[in-house]
C-alpha cells in the first residue's frame, strides 16, 4: 500500500531550524511521517536571505526587489512572506519548478502561515490535487501583528493595504481549509469567527534537551557570573522591543555579579540600543550579547541559567520560547501575553507574571539574589512533559487521517 502523499508549505526553510516558525515545521514534518505520510517540504524564501547549505533541495528563492511583485506598486518593508506566495503562484518559472518537485497525486496540502495559500489555490485546481484534503496550520493571528509591527516602525506607505491584504488571506486560509491547527484558545475563537470549518489544538512545543558536559563546562568558563537570566530572540522586531519595555533605558538595578545573557539575532538591536543610551558603559556591563549560537550551545545556556525572560508584549497565538522556559523547571519571568496557550503550566510556583517595567525590574532584581534555584518536582515534570512536541501535535495526524477516510 503506497504511502499518503502530504505537501507542506512554509516562507523558511527547516533543514537547519533556529526560529519558532521552523521549529514548529520540522516537528509537524516528524509528526506526519511516524504517522504514515510521505511528506514533500517547500519553501519559498527571501533570495539572499539564508545560505546556500540551510534551503532545502527544493525550496525557491523569491526576488524581494522585482517590482512585478510589489503590493499595490510599493516596495512595502516586511511584507516579503505575502508577495512570496503570489511570486510562487504566478511566475511561470517558480511554479513549475515547485510543481516538478511535487508527486503526482497529493492527499494533503499543509499550508504552514497562510502565506503561501496561492500556491495551495493552483494545486487544487489540478488533477494531482483536486482531491486533497487542505490542513491551515495557524502560528499566530497576522493581521494584528503585522499592523503593530508597523505601528512600532512608524511604516504607513502601503500599510493598510497589506494589512487587508493579510486579513483577507487568513480567512480565506481558514474557509478553504478541511482542517485549522489553533496554538492557543484566543486563535482557535478568532479562526472561527473567520469561518475555519474545523479547529484542533495544535500548541506550540519543543524538543527536550541535555547539554553535552563539555558545553556545559566551556560555558560555565566564559559565563563566571553568580547568576544570570537568559533572553532568546528573533530580530523580529516585536522581541527587542519587548526587552525595552521591559527593562528601560537604564540596567543598573542588575547586581555588577550578574548579567543578563542575550542570544539570537536580537542581540545587535539590543546593542544598538544600549550603546546609544545616556548610561551606555554601564548597561553594556550589564549585558552579554551573544549572537546566534549553536544548538549544543544554547542547551547548555539553558542548563546553566538562572533565569528566563520572557518579555512579550505582542501578538496573539504561543510562544516556543515560552515553553523552552517552562520546561527547564527555572526561574520564569514573563509577561500575561508570553503564557498564552500554556494555561496548565502558567500556575507553576517558579512563574511570576510581570507586565510592567517595575515589575519586571522587580521580579528580575529578586531572582538574581543568592537563594538557590527551586527544582521541578515529579508532579511538576508530569506537566512539563505536555509540552513537548509529541504530545502538542499529536491530534493532527488522526485528525487528517479522519478526513482522508471520508474522502
């Protein structure tokens, strides 16, 4: 019996996952092939933006600055992921070498975002895909999102546009769809709202992880703090300015033994900031700003933190970083936005809420004093273990499969 056929589009490649969005492709890719699926993986990207070695062998590179795919004439900043998937539909070239890559029938269409539900709307048109059964997996609710992001960036030219553009693409995403993956109850009432005919709960999860001694030990090295809160992070905007939300212009309530420990791609933007500041040598002091860093690495950050910021302010859906924190059994200080969709896990006694810059500066100041860390009891980790990948995504499979048997 030959397998079921699955496409799963994204607008990120996940052969080397850093970013919530890839991460969450990747596991829903395991999760579809320990359940049967041949799963065929494409991404449409921003050219230039990834390095050779981490696209995928047929994910496409859409040309950002080809004026036949400018929304509405202007070249709009951030808005690359919804311009890609009208690029992947309607350039001759793009579709034909996504469709060459495509097996001749598909069961499945899994549109990861919406952004790519053009692509999805061609396929159906087609023989091989006439018959398949549409799965819409929601991270977030977009339009609200990327119309803050623009507030925050002060972009107007060609801001509403996109914004309606992106209003109109998640319903239709929703009503087009057999089956919407909700990651928290404020998206799962939204998507019905936009006419979704089905929603499962799908959160967001992760991987566990176990440093490896010898990153742990090379950490332990460069990191000789007492103690030390860790922020992870995107360049997406709304992160860095979450962190200055939270903590001001002025880090100097942090005890000269501690720092707080940035890594991702946040960490220029958080430099930028602080170096231009009024008491930039001393919130620099204050700081260690890491970068991107290997997997092993951040698994040993992880381990050897004291403390998890989570400083969200924006947006709807849940936050992997969120569930990162929750499972390492640490110290969390996070904002009501961040614990979206972790209801079960937000009681836990190391969680303190802080929705202002004083009770951030508050909450921090307290866990960097010397009292030892709590440790997640058994009863703790049995809570902790639903946050895993293999338990968040576990309705989606069956739940398709349901579908496909009525087809």
């Amino acid at each position: 019996m030959s397998k079921k056929t699955l496409a799963l589009f994204t607008t990120y490649p996940i052969v080397a996952p850093r970013h919530g969005g890839q991460l969450r492709a990747r596991a829903l890719v395991r999760s579809y092939e320990a359940a049967g699926f041949s799963v065929f993986p494409i991404a449409v990207v921003e050219k230039g933006a990834w390095k050779p070695e981490v696209l995928g062998k047929h994910d496409l590179e859409f040309p950002v600055d080809d004026p036949r795919w400018f929304i509405g004439g202007e070249n709009v900043p951030l808005c690359a992921d919804l311009r890609s998937g009208i690029y992947a539909a309607e350039s001759p070239d793009a579709y034909e070498r996504l469709s060459a890559a495509l097996p001749s029938k598909l069961d499945v269409i899994h549109l990861e975002q919406p952004w790519l539900l053009p692509v999805a709307e061609r396929l159906l048109k087609e023989r091989r895909g006439e018959r398949a059964i549409v799965v819409y997996g929601s991270q977030n609710i977009e339009a609200p999102l990327r119309e803050a992001i623009f507030r925050q960036l002060r972009i107007t030219t060609g801001a509403t546009e996109v914004v309606d553009r992106i209003f109109a693409i998640e319903a239709k995403a929703a009503q087009l769809a057999h089956l919407t993956l909700a990651v928290a109850p404020h998206d799962d009432a939204v998507l019905q709202k936009l006419g979704a005919k089905k929603v499962v709960r799908a959160p967001n999860g992760i991987d566990g992880w176990k440093a490896p001694r010898s990153a742990l030990n090379r950490w332990r090295a460069k990191l000789p703090y007492r103690r030390f809160a860790l922020f992870v992070g995107s360049a997406h905007p709304p992160n860095f300015d979450g962190f200055f939300r939270a903590f001001g212009d002025a880090l100097g309530f942090i005890p000269p033994d501690c720092k707080i420990v940035v890594a991702g791609s946040v960490s220029p933007p958080i430099f930028d900031h602080y170096h231009r500041s009024r008491f930039n040598t001393l919130n620099l002091s204050r700081l260690e700003l890491l970068g991107e860093v290997e997997d092993e690495d951040l698994s040993a950050l992880k381990t050897l933190a004291s403390v998890f910021l989570l400083p969200i302010f924006e947006g709807g859906g849940s936050n992997i970083k969120t569930a990162e924190a929750i499972y390492s059994g640490k110290q969390v200080i996070a904002t009501s936005t961040s614990l979206r969709g972790y209801d079960a896990q937000a009681k836990l006694p190391e969680i303190v809420v802080a929705d202002t810059q004083e009770q951030f500066k508050v909450a921090l100041r307290r866990a960097l004093t010397p009292s030892p860390d709590g440790g997640a009891t058994e009863v703790n980790r049995a809570v902790r273990d639903g946050l895993l990948w293999t338990s968040c995504l576990s309705p989606v499979a069956p739940a398709v499969n349901e579908f496909l048997t009525k087809r």
